[in-house]
C-alpha cells in the first residue's frame, strides 16, 4: 500500500480508528490555529478554488494536477479546513491481500482503493478536511482513469464487491482489521455506490459512509467518518444530508472540468 492520504483507503481508516483510541475514545481534534496560519490556510483554499482547469491531457484523462483544483475545499463545508502539504497524489499499485471473506471482498478492497494494476489508474489526489473541536472527518479524492470504460468498471465492481460481501480481515500497517460494508440504497444506481462501513482495528471501531460517482473517465469519492454510533440524526448527516450535498459538489466540478454539463 502505497503512502499518503487516500480518500477511502484502509490505511487512512486504520489509521483514523488508531487515533481515536489513542485518544481515549474521542478521535483526535486539530490544534487551533494561529492567526497567521489561519490566513495562510484560507488564501491556499481561495487560491485553490479559483484557480482555472485545463481540459486534460492528450490521452482524455485529467492529471494530478488538474484533479487536485477540484477537491472539496473549506468554502465547501462551514468551519472545515484542510493542509494542501498533506494531500495525496499517488494512486495504489500494491493489493491489500483479505485474509477472511472471500472473493467478494477483495473485489471490493480492489475497487475501493482503484487499484492502478487492475484498473489502470492514471491519477488520484486525496484530502483530509477536518474541524476543530468535531470528531469527524471529510474525505475528498478522485481518481483518473485511461477510459470510460475503466472508471465504470471500478464502480460496478464495487457495487458487486458491496453486495456479496459481508465482512472481511486484513493487516495494515500492522494492525488486524476487520471491514462490515453494507450499501446506502438511496445512493446506488447506474454510475454511482454509496455505503457505509464499519471498520474495527485493534479491537477499536470506526464508522465511514462513503459517496462514488462516475464522472467521465474519473471517479469523485467523498467520505465522512467518525466514532461509532448509533445517534439517527449523525447518521442521517453522515449517510445522507451532508454526504451527498459535497458529492454533489465535486461532481458537479468534474462535469465541468471534463466538458460533460
């Protein structure tokens, strides 16, 4: 596995479901920040936001570069900011390997993290926004693929992946890790996969729901997790009201980026 902030990656969840342990069950809030990085914070944002996007490279697909002016900002969410130094921009070329859930689940471990050797995943760039004083975190990426064809490939088979898994285990980064993926159903249909997912390591356990759209020839994913819980106003704004709002966000950016709206 490959390192950097990945969108929905299960390096980013172990690493998110470690921190709230280590944080005696409240997952870990950002520092505030002084003046002078708050500024530096919201003219990167503003800089980002605005800056103009080519159409893409001579094969049809954008790179990091371009995809990275199209990831959620803190203008998108109230009170969310992010570290442009922490980005990600390397795509996945080593499998994470499952060692209990069968075929079903590596599918959907494979598709989650689009990996480059089954999908030829030309670019991906990742973002961690995060809010003081809240336990929860927004994950934004998107992925570059060759074709159309491939980023649909990716999608239906984590639609399938989804579906026919359960459960699964795995080690990252040296933790045992178990997944429990089940999908949002007002979120999947043609080109699209919502679904939530609780992931437990060392024992500790952590809830992400996650929004894929097909865009063109890239993926947009958006992800909010969190702590456990079983509050129906979190989880109606994790799974729902928040969730597709910022997917619907970065959506709308790559339509535009790639000439589709």
């Amino acid at each position: 596995m490959l390192s950097g902030t990945k969108g929905v990656s299960i390096v980013v969840l172990t690493a998110a479901v470690l921190a709230t342990a280590a944080c005696g069950g409240s997952a870990k809030k950002a520092p505030a920040p002084s003046p002078s990085a708050t500024q530096a914070t919201q003219t990167t944002q503003t800089a980002q936001t605005t800056a103009p996007t080519s159409a893409g490279s001579s094969s049809g697909s954008l790179t990091a570069d371009q995809l990275s002016k199209l990831l959620l900002t803190g203008t998108d969410e109230a009170g969310y900011t992010y570290d442009a130094s922490q980005d990600g921009n390397s795509v996945t070329s080593t499998q994470d390997v499952v060692t209990a859930g069968g075929s079903a689940c590596q599918t959907f471990v494979d598709a989650q993290e689009a990996l480059s050797t089954k999908y030829g995943t030309t670019a991906e760039v990742d973002r961690q926004l995060t809010k003081p004083n809240d336990n929860h975190a927004i994950q934004s990426s998107v992925m570059a693929f060759p074709s159309a064809a491939k980023a649909s490939a990716m999608i239906t088979d984590l639609t399938a992946g989804i579906k026919g898994c359960k459960n699964l285990s795995l080690s990252q980064e040296g933790a045992s890790v178990s997944m429990e993926p089940s999908a949002i159903p007002e979120l999947t249909k043609a080109g699209q996969v919502g679904y939530i997912d609780y992931m437990t390591a060392n024992g500790k356990t952590e809830l992400m729901a996650a929004d894929l759209v097909q865009v063109g020839t890239t993926v947009s994913v958006v992800a909010i997790d969190g702590p456990l819980t079983n509050d129906p106003a979190a989880l109606q704004q994790m799974g729902g009201t928040q969730l597709s709002h910022l997917s619907d966000v970065q959506v709308g950016r790559l339509k535009t980026a790639q000439g589709l709206s």
